[in-house]
C-alpha cells in the first residue's frame, strides 16, 4: 500500500498561495526552487494582484485553476492561511504545507486558529503539514516545498538520509553540518506545530520509502505514541538505521521544548528505554550525530562487541581501552598465533590487546598494516580501531600507509576499521577513500563502534509478543490496594510474598507471635498509606516480646499523623534475612503505557537512581538484560565472597510484574514491589512490600 505521506514527497502539481515574483522572499523561493530543481509538475502561483510570477502564469485563488492539485503551499498572514486551508480542502488539495507562523505556538488565538485548521484537516482527508514549518523536500523528485535557504546545498543531490525535524531551524543546520561530513540528505520534513502530520506519520513514512537508506530525528516531544512506535518498529524490521537528537533532557529544556511547538516533552529516561529497545541510537550533540551517520554510509554492523586496539603508542592504547570499556565494548586477549606473528614483525613492540606497535612502524609502514591484518585475520574481532596520529599526515607516508590499509580494508570487508589520523582534508580523503573511517580523536571513534554494534543488536533482537500476558489477574478500576491485597494480586501473577499475617490489633498481634524466638517486621495496612515510612508505619526486627508495644506505638503515630486514613490492620511477618533487596516498579506513562523499572531496593535506589527502565511487556531474557545493565549488578552477582542471587527467579519475577502492568494498562497506576528480596541461587525472590494504585 502507498503511504498517505507519498504525495508530499511525490506531488504531481503544486499550487503556492502567496507566490511572490521576489525569489528572495519567503513566499518566492518554492516558486524558484521548484523551477530549479527539475520538478517535472505543474506549478502553480496563486497571486491575485499579479499575471505572472517568475515566468509562469498566477491564478487569482486556487479555484480558479481547472487542473487537480496534489499539493499547495500556504505563505500567508494567519488569518488569510486559515481561508487558504479552506478554500485547498474544497478543491480536493491532498497535501497541504504550512509555512505561516501564528497558531499554537501564540497563545489562546493562535490555538483557535490550530484547532480550526485541524478540524478542516479530519473533516475533508486534507493532510496539512505546519503550519509553523519549514516544509520539505524529496530530491529524489524535485520536489522542494520549503522556503529554507538549503536548496542551493541539496539541489543535484541523490542522497540517501532521511531527515524528519519537528524544528525547522535545526532541520537547516544540520543539512549544512552535514555536508561536510559528505552525508546527504535526499528527503527532508520539518513538521511544525504537528496540527495535523505529526513526527511518527513522517518517520513511518521514510521507513517505507525505497529512497531513504538511513533515517535522523529531532525530537522535542512525540504526540502520538502509535505512530512513533510503528515507525521505529518498521525502520527496526527494514534494518534501517535509526538516529536521533532528542532535546528536553533536563526541567528547562523540557519548558523550552513545550514553548518552542507547543508540545511537551516525555520523561527524558523513557525515550532513552524506548530508543533502546528498538535498535535507534540517540546522539546528544549534532557532532555525535554526525559521526554516527558518517559511519552509515560504510553500511558495516559489528557482529559483535569485540574490539581490537592498534596503536603506535602505549598511551594512547590505554586511553583507548578506558573508552571501549565506557560503550560496553569487549578487549578479548591476542590470539597465540596472532602474537606470535606480532613479536616477529615488530620485536620491540606489544602483542597484548590493545597493541603497540611503537614508533618503528613510521620506519616500516607495511608492518602496520600487517599487524592489523594478523589480528583481523584470527576471527577474534569485528572492529579494529587504529590510531596512526601524526605520521598519517607525514608526507613521506601517506601513500605507504594509504596503499597498506587499503588492502587491509579490501581483505577485511565485513570489519568496521576506524582511524585516528592527523592531518589536512585532502589527506584525509585518500585513508576514507582507501576504505577507513577517519576520526581526529579517540573517544568518538569508539563511541560509533559501540552505536553501530547497538543498532545491529536492536534489529536482531525478537519481535515482542503480548500471548506472555494472558491469564494476568484484572486489577479493579480507579482504587488504591491496601498492601495485603496487591501481594495476592502479585502472587496471582506468579510473585510470591512471605508466610505473614494479618491482626486487627495489639492483642492480637501479641497471641501470634507469643512464644516464638523469631523477629519481626510490623506494617500498618491500610489503603490510603502509600509510603508507610513516612508516618511510622513499619517497625523492622522486632522481637516476640516487643510487638505488642511496637504496634500500639504505630496505631498511634499512624492516627497522629494521618487522622482519616483507614486502618485495616497490621500485618506480621517473621524478618528475612540472607538475600538483596531490590526494587520492581510499573508507571503508566501518558504517552508509551506501562514502563517496568528495576533496581536495587531501598532508599539507596532514590538516592543513586541506579536503575533501568523497559516499556511493558518483557520476557525474561529482556529482564535479565535490565538486571545486568545496573551499575549495582555485582551485589547479585556474588560480589566479594556474597552467595550469587537467585537471577533467573529475579528476571521471571520483573517480566510477570511487567506482564499484569500490560494486561492493566487501561488500569493501572502504580505498582511497586519494594523491596523484593532476591535470595540465594535456587531459592528464589519473596515480595516483602508492595503497592498497587489503579485509575
């Protein structure tokens, strides 16, 4: 099926209200960039004041031309581009791009404007792009519908990026930076206020254009989370490499984002775990962007994290190693053979992974290159960073060496080699023309080699099914569970809580545990008490003779502090000892549902926020991931000496939490187990808390 989206890039006529004879000005530039750009359609100036605009004869107003028009661009004041949009609709416009400014982003008046524009937009089929934009182009048909001066740099160009930006004026720098890294764009759409073609429409329509090899966002805040996921889903399936700059990261940067178009940016570490999880790489500079996309056009995907280090400097080699250690990168030791064949080439230096070749290679470049070769050559590696550095550049070398990785690249095809070179431009052109990537300094080129080897782990990874979630227990609607009835919630999903129970009192409390030797914990329960902490609602490590007292003393701390809450009773609970506490939570995000959280449990977790997040639903394996990807992995993983916990139990327990969050997600709230106690290897994880918030 054809995209809706296909005839902005493919319009066969193109009308321009406003069309000035002035190509300099705004409303005259799509009029000289269509002519230009060898735009095989119709045009059409609209200009009631004038016979002819630019050599082409101007029509009065849009009904006054008697041919269909796929598409019409509107550079007019706001109330007369609202008249437009009208007036495009009752001539069966099918695309429809808004240059004008004055809506949304203008307060009350201009969101009247924005609203009336869309309702003319889903009441006739109409799809407008803007208003508040830029437009776009497709090279690839000459289309040129934007008023932004980068036609002279795009124009004759078959690039094959894909550039959606929901800022114009960024969508113009970033075409600029980006060739001068020789990376061009061949399709280009700004969207605007989004009043009606939003950023997922347009990032689902690149994924399925034939001429779009490579896809880059700039995001502020996504409006429409079925679309935006289609889109990532789609592009994840084409193995087409996703990049984007998603702004808002901090508080300011969010109200910036919101006043800038307004929409409102997401919770900054969700974007990331959705980034993530579908294989899309997110920069946060335009260099690292760029850098990532400069590495596209070699169309290499490391088959595997392990890398190989070549330098001509211990030092450097150290450094490094220090950066492929930051991207989760792998240094597996030289091969024998590979070593062997090293200290025979080059006697002085050192075999080890990362390499030094020492200086001598200056002497004798060819052995450079068969050291990359020997190491390449073992199968241990699907990337090699090389730092050639300032003898690159000498005169003397610059052909030994361009002519030596030259055929190390040609030999080695299938492996990302990055370089560290110093030296002019036209140098530099000669080592990427002889097959390398050419970096000036080490951190970035790593960086690529570990976004690369993302990329190509996000389209490997298996498609998500839902058939995990049948059989969840319903959650009730809009009600908060006291705690002893979202334990049997959790244990209905498959996550058990410890042997406990419920007393109404003190005196009950005290025939419970009379006579035994154990100790306890003692929780007020109670529906309307989310933080029990707070207000003296637990008592940790009590002993049998204690209770009683400990839970006169917290009916009336509770009372004191919360008068009108509701007590159901105090749960009793022999203390657990012996394994990590952790934390499992669910928030149901406005715009991408249920996302599960993970972490080390307590109130280290607020402090450190070492944790991770995944929409829901997960499997098991994808739990797993999220429990080795914390910094606090070690404590469960027998850290000195500490009995290994209980991971596979672990990761069964964060995908059924994830799973009865998914089978809610028209429900629920909150869900927080915390802590959950995850014992040794073999015995398994025990819910000691858990709170469960529906809507």
């Amino acid at each position: 099926m054809i995209h809706p989206l296909h005839t902005l890039f493919n319009p066969r006529s193109v009308a321009i209200f406003g069309a000035s004879s002035d190509a300099t000005r705004i409303s005259g530039r799509p009029v000289r960039y269509l002519k230009e750009s060898g735009f095989q359609g119709r045009i059409y100036p609209i200009n009631p004041a004038r016979a002819e605009v630019q050599g082409l004869p101007a029509f009065a107003g849009i009904e006054a031309i008697a041919d269909p028009v796929d598409a019409a661009i509107i550079a007019l004041a706001p109330d007369a581009a609202v008249e437009a949009v009208r007036a495009s609709a009752a001539h069966g416009v099918k695309q429809l791009v808004i240059f004008s400014s004055g809506f949304a982003e203008m307060g009350p008046e201009g969101v009247a404007r924005q609203q009336e524009i869309g309702r003319i937009a889903r009441e006739s089929g109409m799809r407008i792009l803007g208003p508040n934009c830029l437009g776009a182009f497709s090279v690839h048909s000459g289309a040129f519908l934007t008023f932004s001066g980068v036609f002279d740099d795009a124009k004759g160009t078959r690039g094959r990026f894909g550039l959606v930006s929901q800022s114009g004026g960024y969508a113009g720098e970033v075409l600029k930076y980006a060739q001068r890294r020789g990376i061009d764009f061949g399709t280009w759409v700004t969207t605007g206020n989004e009043a009606d073609i939003e950023f997922g429409e347009v990032l689902t329509a690149m994924a399925e254009d034939p001429n779009v090899d490579a896809i880059i966002g700039y995001i502020e805040g996504v409006r429409n989370r079925e679309t935006f996921l289609h889109g990532l889903e789609l592009a994840r399936q084409r193995r087409k490499p996703l990049l984007f700059l998603k702004v808002g990261r901090t508080a300011e940067g969010a109200d910036a984002a919101a006043s800038h178009t307004a929409s409102l940016a997401g919770a900054d570490e969700l974007y990331d775990a959705v980034l993530r999880e579908y294989g899309a790489h997110r920069a946060h500079t335009t260099e690292e962007l760029l850098d990532v996309a400069y590495a596209l056009k070699r169309g290499i995907y490391p088959a595997s994290r392990r890398l190989a280090i070549l330098t001509n400097s211990g030092g450097l080699g150290i450094q490094a190693a220090d950066f492929a250690a930051d991207e989760g990168l792998i240094l597996p030791p030289t091969p024998p053979e590979a070593a062997a064949e090293i200290v025979r080439l080059l006697p002085n230096g050192s075999p080890r992974n990362p390499v030094d070749t020492t200086g001598q290679v200056a002497n004798e470049p060819e052995k450079f290159g068969a050291v990359v070769d020997a190491m390449l050559s073992t199968g241990q590696y699907s990337a090699a960073f090389v730092f050639i550095g300032l003898i690159g550049g000498l005169p003397f070398l610059i052909q030994p060496l361009t002519d030596v990785f030259r055929k190390v690249a040609h030999a080695h095809a299938d492996k990302l080699m990055s370089v560290i070179v110093t030296a002019p431009p036209e140098v530099i052109a000669g080592y990427e023309e002889a097959g390398l990537l050419v970096f000036g300094e080490p951190a970035r080129a790593i960086h690529v080699v570990g976004a690369l080897a993302s990329i190509r782990e996000g389209w490997e990874r298996p498609v998500r099914s839902d058939s995990s979630t049948v059989g969840m227990p319903v959650l009730p609607e809009a009600q908060s569970l006291n705690e002893v009835e979202a334990k049997a919630v959790l244990a209905a999903a498959g996550v058990k809580g410890p042997q406990e129970v419920l007393v109404r009192d003190a005196a009950a409390a005290a025939a419970h545990v009379a006579g035994q030797a154990r100790r306890f914990a003692i929780k007020v329960v109670s529906p309307d008490i989310l933080h029990k902490t707070e207000v003296g609602g637990v008592s940790l490590d009590v002993p049998a003779e204690d209770v009683c007292a400990a839970v006169q003393a917290m009916q009336a701390s509770v009372s004191s502090h919360v008068p009108a809450a509701r007590i159901e009773g105090f749960l009793i609970t022999p203390m657990l000892t012996g394994g990590v506490e952790c934390l499992v939570g669910v928030h149901n995000d406005p715009l991408f549902g249920p996302i599960i959280m993970f972490g080390l449990g307590g109130v280290a977790v607020e402090l450190y926020k070492d944790v991770t997040t995944r929409t829901a639903p997960v499997s098991p394996e994808e739990a797993m991931e999220m429990i080795r990807s914390i910094r606090g992995f070690p404590l469960l993983d027998g850290f000195r000496g500490r009995p290994k916990a209980d991971l596979a139990a672990l990761a069964a327990a964060i995908a059924a939490v994830s799973q009865l969050a998914h089978a809610n997600r028209s429900r629920v709230k909150t869900i927080e187990v915390n802590p959950l106690m995850v014992l040794p290897e073999g015995e398994g994880v025990v819910a000691l808390d858990a709170v469960i918030e529906t809507q």
